[in-house]
C-alpha cells in the first residue's frame, strides 16, 4: 500500500499545481521536471504567457539554435493553452511537414501524460489514433487533434503546406527556415512570404494571436519582411520583438538583456568558449544565427 502523503506534502503539491495551471515554466518544470531553466526561459514564458491570456497579439522571438526554445514554445505553448481553454484552436507550423508533425505527437504525448490531468482535466484527447471524422469520432493523428467533448483543436503543417479549411486563436511558427540554402534564395523567400500572406494570416479568428519563433537566417526573411512592413506602414501588425544573442555584445543593448557585454545566454549550457569555437568556425553564420544580426554575405567582419 502506497502511504498517503503528509499534510506538508500534500500542501505543497496543491501550490504547484496551482502555479502549473497559471504559468508556461510552472506547467513546463511540472510536466517536465528535468527541464533546465535559465533566466532566458523566464523572461521568454513571461512573453508566452501574454500570449496565452491574449494580451500579446503580435510577437517575434529570436534566439540562437539550441537554447530551449522550441521545447517551450513548439511543446509545452500549446497543450498549455489548450489545459487552459479546451475550445482554443491552434495552428502550428514548421519548415517541413515531418518537423511539424514531430511537434504534434509531443504535445499529444504531453497532454496524455499522467501530470497534464491532474491541472487540467477537462482536456483530452481520443484514446486511439483517428484518421476521418466518419462516425462522429473526435480525430487525432500526426497533423491534427481533437478535445474529446470541446471545440478545441491543434493543426500542424509545414510552410506551404495546407491549412484551407482551419482556423486558429493561435498560430505560431517556429523555424520557418531549415539551411542557409533556402535562406540564400530569393525564390523560397518570396513563396514563405506569400504563404504567410495567403495561406496562413487569412486562417486568424478575430483577435487572434501569432507568435513567430526564429534564428536569423537572412534580413529579408520573414520577420524581417514583416518587420520592414510595420515600420513602413503604422496600419501593419506592429510586433514586439524578444531578441536574445549568444553573446551579450553591448550591456544595456536590449532592454529586457541583465547581461554584460561578452556574457553568454545560456552559460551553463553553451559556456562563452564553445561559443567562440562556434564564432570562429563561420563569422557568417555567427551574425545571423547566433547573433541575430543576418547580414549580406561577405560583409561581416
């Protein structure tokens, strides 16, 4: 027989669930207690958490690969807002289908694991994977799920790929660009651009919230074409914009940066001296990815 948990136990266990059904790192580090935490993930849940309660309707996020964005922002996001609003409906995209559909499984995975029902109850999932909605059945497969019993649902694509027929109170897109390649090419950024306009911004509900997740490929890719827009024309979504280099290069430069010039992101993880083995092996690639500063190649040096 399992012993019952002491009083004191069973108080704290009540505090942070209370916390997990509130806060993307509290649901995060509850769901997944081995995840590591720096205080970039904090000052990036408190963005993600806005966009959550719907206070935040435009945001960019750009940070180096690796740094623990898309387990908070591709995982945890959505079967958060989902535990919080069972009738929301998402749309999330990658730059493959097969990434984004990767991304899927792990939200159903998250929201069929043992700790997503004692927050949030009233969400769930179908018991078996269902292909068509023949026979009344709610569906879930690797591009799309169902709440069982609710409006909500989750719809996973690659850029390009099709949407027609959803429509979402959050849409995000994380790592719309997969090689230097693509980004180098003024035919595929033109097509992600059309996509965005055509395809994906005309599946926003009214009010609803888009969150774009990157490391800086290129200056004219999305976000830079996005943001060239909103300076361009004050009618155009104006965003707000997280940017987090690897390297602190001038303390106070970013507002919301604690570091000083020369500190790492994630020290504990990617500590300076790996960084600058990084850095020397492509100044190029440092600018963009890293840095977040993607310029004309040939002009960093």
């Amino acid at each position: 027989m399992i012993a019952a948990p002491t009083p004191p136990a069973a108080a704290r266990e009540l505090l942070r669930r209370r916390a997990a059904r509130s806060s993307t790192l509290d649901f995060t580090t509850y769901t997944k207690p081995d995840y590591q935490t720096g205080w970039h993930h904090r000052l990036l849940c408190g963005m993600l958490d806005r966009f959550t309660a719907g206070t935040l309707k435009r945001g960019m996020v750009f940070m180096p690969p690796r740094h623990g964005k898309s387990e908070l922002v591709s995982r945890r996001l959505p079967a958060f807002i989902l535990g919080r609003n069972p009738d929301a409906q998402l749309i999330a995209c990658s730059y493959s289908a097969d990434l984004a559909s990767r991304m899927n499984r792990d939200v159903q995975r998250i929201i069929d694991s043992p700790e997503y029902p004692r927050l949030f109850p009233g969400t769930r999932l179908s018991g078996k994977n269902v292909r068509s909605d023949a026979g009344g059945n709610f569906l879930r497969n690797s591009d799309l799920f169902e709440v069982v019993d609710r409006k909500g649902s989750y719809r996973s694509a690659g850029i390009g790929g099709g949407i027609v027929g959803m429509g979402f109170d959050h849409g995000i897109i994380d790592d719309y660009c997969k090689s230097r390649k693509e980004a180098d090419s003024p035919t595929i950024r033109q097509a992600v651009q059309e996509w965005y306009s055509s395809s994906f911004y005309t599946r926003r509900a009214k009010d609803a919230g888009i969150l774009i997740c990157a490391t800086r490929w290129h200056e004219d890719d999305l976000c830079g074409w996005l943001l060239k827009q909103s300076e361009e024309d004050p009618l155009a979504d104006q965003w707000e914009v997280l940017c987090l280099p690897a390297i602190c290069e001038e303390e106070g430069r970013y507002e919301v940066d604690p570091r000083k010039a020369g500190e790492a992101l994630w020290p504990e993880r990617y500590p300076v001296e790996e960084l600058e083995k990084t850095r020397a092996a492509s100044l190029y690639e440092w600018s963009s990815q890293y840095q977040q500063h993607p310029s004309p190649q040939g002009s960093v040096e």
